[in-house]
C-alpha cells in the first residue's frame, strides 16, 4: 500500500465520521432540537404493588423543524410510558407523557428511557430515571390513625364484577376502623351516565354506607343490578367519572383537620361538556375543572382503572397532568382485583391507616 493510497483511506474514514447536516463529527450524545423535563426523572418512594405516574414534559426547542418521536426503549421492564409513538412536535411545541413506575420487589432502581427521533441522529436522548419501592404493607399498623374522610367513588354499570369484592373490603375495613375506635368517615357516590351523591353528601354509619350501597346491587351476589332503571337507561360506554368526582369534592362536608381521600374504581372512559350521555345526561364538569375541584378542597384521589382507559386518570389530558398524579394519589390496575393480586382489604386497610403507595 502506498503513501497515496494510505491518504485516500484516511480521507474516507473522516469523511464517514462526518455528520453531513451538522459539517462536522458526530456527536457522543443526542444533541437534537428534543428537550425533556424532568430530567433526571425521580419518582417518589412507592410501595411494591401500586403503580405511581410522573408527568413529563417533552418540547420541541426548535423554531421551524418538526420532530417525531418514533420509538423508545426503557432499561427496566418495572417502568413504561402511558403514550403510543410515534408521537410529532411541531416547532415549539410541548407535549406531555407519563411515565408509570410498577415495582415488584423492593429496592432502588436506576434506570433510563431512550427516545429515538427521526432528526438523523446517531444517539437517541437520554433520560435517566431514579425510583425506590418499598415492601408491600400487611397486617394491622399500630401507630395512630389519623382523621380521615374518605369517599368511594364507583362505577355501578353492569360491567363492574369488582364492585362485590370491593363491598366484601368495605365490610373488613368497617369492622377495623369500629374495633379501634378510629377517627374514619365514609361517603359514597355511585355513577354511570346519571351521579348520585348519596344522602345529599353525609358521611355515613355503618348502617346507612350499606343501606345505599346495596341499593345499587343485587342482593347475595352484589353486583351491580341490571333492573335499575339507571341501567336500563345506558345505553354506552363511557360513564360520568368527571362529574361524581367534581360533585364528590363539592358536595361532602370534609373536615378541615382530617386527611381527605376519594377512591374511584371504574372500568370506563368519560365524557367531557358539551357531550351528552346515551339517556340524555349532560357531562357537567370538564377536566380541568373536575382537578380544580379535587386540588382546592385538598383532596387525594386514589384510583383503580384500567391503563388503556386511563386517559386523565393516570396519564395526562391535553397537556394537563393526570387527576392522580395533581392530587398526590396513586392508581391500581382494575385488573388485578380480578386476578386476585390486588387485595382489597388490605388497599382500604393501607388508605385507613396512611399506609398508601408512599
């Protein structure tokens, strides 16, 4: 090999170093127009068995360049994102995305999300994730129980098979919060397309939680019953979450010294004004307003749903953080009460008690 030969070589290989739309070598790293924050991404300690979500926020820093975001890659199957890719930024744009956290043992996890774009870059952006997850919470706590109001928010349309388990924990927690005496209150609102905040928003006994819950179900096997003439008149699939959780916050005489929670459980989407329900039901309350309510009358919503309908629940609306994660609740997949790896009572027990997701 000559000297003109060994020249020509090394030209080459210089000239495959280049990046051609920069002029220059290569990056080491993404150097593109996609900014995330947070960055790094901390979740707040969160106990094995809950699911916690964290906004993030992606922006487009460029002033005339869309982005695309085609693909991401995550290096702990604990951690996943609530949106499909690929997903475009326009110039300037911002976009929310939820990355959910799902331990299953605890620990201190260090991980990353990549996020490929299509701006020709050899390195995908990096953002690193910290999270910690303790042990799942058992067995009776024995520090004080704190003031609490809770609320149970439910979903009563006939495709709710969880609600009879869920009314077998409400026994269990009853029974626990009678034999120590504890400080705790309990509302209910039921909903599908109509809502009823039962008793006009009292707190109620014992007597009187079950006297209205059982009015909504079938004696024995306690599922919701098919002959209410509220079923009869649902005729779709999305049911009036915003509304009983809006009318929820508004309507109860919370405590100003005790915790107040809500606990939703429902396997369905909502609507949003001006949209009306199949029996002629007007959705009242939109989104922002439903977090308002909730923030302001200092409200933590707890919720069991399921991810893929999680829209506004778990993951953000239209740029708007999730209900949860506004409030400093968490959510539970609606699945595992049916796969029997979310025991009810020991959730109410954790609510009860303070031991929640963190």
């Amino acid at each position: 090999m000559n000297g003109r030969t060994i020249t020509i070589l090394a030209t080459v290989l210089v000239a495959a170093c280049a990046a051609p739309e920069r002029g220059g070598l290569l990056p080491k790293s993404y150097d593109g127009a996609l900014v995330v924050t947070p960055s790094p991404a901390v979740f707040a300690e969160t106990r094995v068995g809950c699911v916690r979500s964290l906004d993030l926020e992606l922006v487009n820093t460029s002033a005339d360049l869309r982005v695309r975001v085609t693909n991401a890659s995550l290096s702990d199957p604990s951690f996943s994102l609530g949106q499909m890719l690929p997903l475009v930024l326009d110039p300037g744009a911002h976009r929310a995305v939820d990355l959910h956290f799902t331990p299953d043992a605890p620990g201190v996890r260090s991980a990353s999300v990549a996020l490929a774009t299509d701006e020709g870059r050899l390195y995908p952006l990096e953002l690193p994730v910290r999270a910690e997850a303790r042990p799942r919470a058992k067995g009776e706590p024995t520090a004080a129980i704190e003031p609490l109001d809770l609320v149970l928010v439910l979903d009563v349309s006939t495709t709710m098979n969880e609600i009879a388990p869920l009314r077998a924990a409400a026994e269990a927690a009853w029974a626990f919060v009678e034999a120590r005496g504890a400080d705790v209150r309990f509302g209910l609102t039921t909903f599908e397309n109509d809502v009823r905040v039962h008793r006009d928003g009292a707190f109620l006994d014992h007597e009187a939680f079950f006297q209205e819950l059982d009015s909504q179900l079938v004696p024995g096997s306690w599922l919701p019953d098919p002959t209410q003439p509220r079923q009869l008149m649902n005729f779709d699939y999305p049911e009036n979450a915003l509304d009983a959780l809006a009318r929820s916050a508004e309507e109860f005489a919370f405590r100003p010294d005790a915790r107040r929670y809500a606990l939703l459980v429902t396997d369905d989407t909502f609507l949003e004004p001006p949209a009306v329900f199949s029996d002629g039901t007007p959705a009242l309350h939109g989104f922002g307003e439903t977090s308002r309510a909730l923030t302001d009358h200092g409200i933590r919503l707890f919720s069991i749903h399921a991810p893929l309908r999680g829209s506004g629940l778990s993951s953000s609306r239209d740029g708007q953080p999730s209900l949860v994660s506004a409030t400093g609740g968490a959510w539970f997949e609606i699945s595992d009460v049916d796969h029997g790896e979310l025991d009810l009572d020991q959730l109410l027990l954790d609510l009860i008690t303070g031991r929640t997701c963190s």
